[in-house]
C-alpha cells in the first residue's frame, strides 16, 4: 500500500518519523511533503515544507504563491496514493485533506488541529475524514461529542524514549530556542539575545546556550549555540526561554523552569486576539489549565524577561516534579497501530 504523508514544518516533520516507524509494521511504502527526520526513515520525500512553514495570517498571505504551488505538487503525488495522513500544520493541511476526502481517498489526520483554541468550525471538515488521532488528553471527547472518530493516541515526546545528551557548560546555564520558522527566528533571536545581554548584568556567571536552525551562527561572550538539538539545549539548561512551539511541551517533559516568548506580525496578534479562546499560548499552561510557564506575548520586554529568568533559579526544585505526571498526561489511550488496523478494517 502506497502512504502519502503530509507535513508543513520541523515539529511535524519529527513526530510524522515517529509514526513511520510505527507504521512499518505493515510493511507499507510511504512518501511524503517533508524533512529529513523522514528522510532518515527511508520515506520518498517530495517537496521540502520549510518554503510553506510560517507563523500567523499576514506571513502566509506573502507566500501563497508558494502556498499554492506546493498544495498542487501534493494533490498531484497523494492522488495516486491508497492512503493520505495529514500531520498538524492545519492552515495548509485542512483544506488539503478535506479536498482529498472529496476527491474519494482515504484520509487520517494526526495530530489534531486545536479547535478548542479557535475556529471550532474546523470540526466539520474533521468529522468527514476517516479517522482523526488526537495527542492531546482532552480532545478525544471534544471531538466524539461533534461526530468526529478521534481517539487520544498521546503525544510521540512522551511516548518513545527520546533520547538527548547534556551538554557540559559551567555555571548557570540559560537555554534559548527561537523556534524553526524563519519569520519566528526573525522576531525572537534578537530579543533573544538581548535578553541575553541583560541577564548577563544581573548575574555575570552566566553561561548561554541557543538551539538555531540550519544556516544561523552567534557571535556572543560566553554564548555556545547548537544546530537542530532542542531538547539537547533543554536538558542541559537550568532555565530555559523558548519560543510558544512544541519545545515548551519538552521543556515540560524534561522538568525545567521555562519562559514562553510569542511574537507575531501586529495584524495576525489583533487578529488571534479576536478569535482565540483560550487564556495561554503555551501548551503545558493550556493542558494543566494554570500557568506553570510565564508567558510574554508580542510585546517583550528583555529587562524584564532577564529579571524573571534569573529569579526562576531558585525555582528548578519546584519543576523537577513536573516531569513524570507531564508525561503520564500525555502518555495516551491507544497505540497507534491497533488504531490504524480499525480504521482501515485490517486484521
């Protein structure tokens, strides 16, 4: 059987490898709009998702061309395909798996857009596809309740033993990612760094380590940056400031102190005020319902941000508990391979 898999960013690029190598099982041959995390699973990668990867409305307005000549390229190779997966990303992936589903092919979502954030109305579209796989605790029975077939298979991080190394840095280490989105790393780097700078007055014996996409390089005292080793640059931190993306979902896995940063162009925050539902950008603050990650939103203030990361030394006793019930929470109902075979009526 022929697997199309549609992706849209590194995120999703990472967790679609997690799924493959579950999916192996059936022997199946997968190929895919995706990154190297698949490529490494020996998936037939089409198209690279890093063109289309953006962050709020008026960053995608200015590449739909681009939007639109990737869309036709995956029609065009999942047309041909028994069975399409679309991973997250849902502002291309939506539209995309719901005109599959119409064209007449078999369609599973995975990881389910937030819809209990905004646009609940994407429910309907959910509710045509054969099945929706859920990775989040409360989901599953959101969805049901609007007719869709979702089942709460929990989320890859605390699933599968991932496997990070610490990097040896003396003294108080503050962590930094800004994300793997261009216009995210545009926005968030240089605050990042200033944020840097003043936390470097507050406490001299700071050391700093920055995860950064492929192509990004630092030149800063006392700064070491990796490429494409977040959780590595978590795990070896002791407070860490993150972009609002799946690293804070890390961040919670791994039990450390971390400060949430999100930075959009000022139509797309005026927009997303108006329409979101939710009190928290941060997915541990929206799972636990509490704000566990303090949260700066468009308008940072390094001072400020340096000031609390400093203070939150003293807290890491407090985050080192969050760890393992973090995890449990995430951990799921179902394996995905039993729930591909219902779906699907394989035996």
């Amino acid at each position: 059987m022929r697997v199309f898999i549609s992706t849209g960013e590194l995120s999703g690029d990472k967790n679609a490898s997690y799924l493959v190598r579950k999916l192996k099982v059936f022997g199946w041959e997968f190929y895919a709009l995706g990154g190297e995390n698949l490529k490494k699973e020996g998936v037939k990668v089409v198209e690279d998702p890093e063109r289309i990867s953006v962050v709020g409305l008026q960053e995608a307005l200015l590449k739909l061309k681009e939007i639109n000549r990737i869309k036709r390229r995956v029609i065009s190779e999942a047309i041909g395909a028994d069975l399409i997966v679309g991973v997250d990303f849902p502002g291309f992936n939506l539209p995309l798996m719901k005109t599959l589903k119409i064209l007449g092919k078999r369609v599973i979502y995975y990881i389910s857009p937030q819809v209990w954030a905004w646009g609940r109305w994407r429910v309907r579209d959910l509710a045509i596809m054969d099945g929706v796989l859920c990775v989040l605790p409360f989901e599953e029975e959101l969805l049901r309740s609007y007719g869709v077939r979702a089942y709460f298979v929990g989320h890859p991080m605390a699933k599968e033993g991932f496997i990070s190394e610490v990097i040896e840095i003396e003294g108080p280490v503050f962590g930094f990612l800004p994300g793997s989105r261009k216009d995210e790393v545009r926005r968030l780097l240089p605050r990042m760094i200033r944020i840097s700078q003043e936390i470097k007055k507050i406490l001299p014996s700071s050391k700093f380590l920055f995860s950064l996409p492929k192509g990004y390089s630092l030149n800063l005292p006392n700064a070491f940056f990796v490429h494409g080793r977040g959780r590595d640059v978590i795990r070896s931190s002791d407070v860490v400031i993150s972009s609002s993306g799946t690293a804070t979902l890390e961040s919670a896995l791994e039990g450390k102190p971390t400060i949430v940063l999100y930075m959009v162009s000022e139509i797309t925050y005026w927009v997303g005020r108006l329409i979101l539902k939710v009190p928290y950008i941060s997915l541990p603050n929206i799972i636990l319902r509490r704000k566990i990650f303090p949260e700066f939103v468009q308008h940072i203030d390094p001072k400020e941000v340096a000031k609390l990361a400093v203070e939150m030394l003293e807290r890491r006793e407090e985050y080192k508990n969050l760890s393992e019930s973090f995890s449990n929470l995430l951990k799921g109902k179902y394996d995905e391979v039993e729930v591909f075979k219902e779906i699907l009526n394989l035996p």
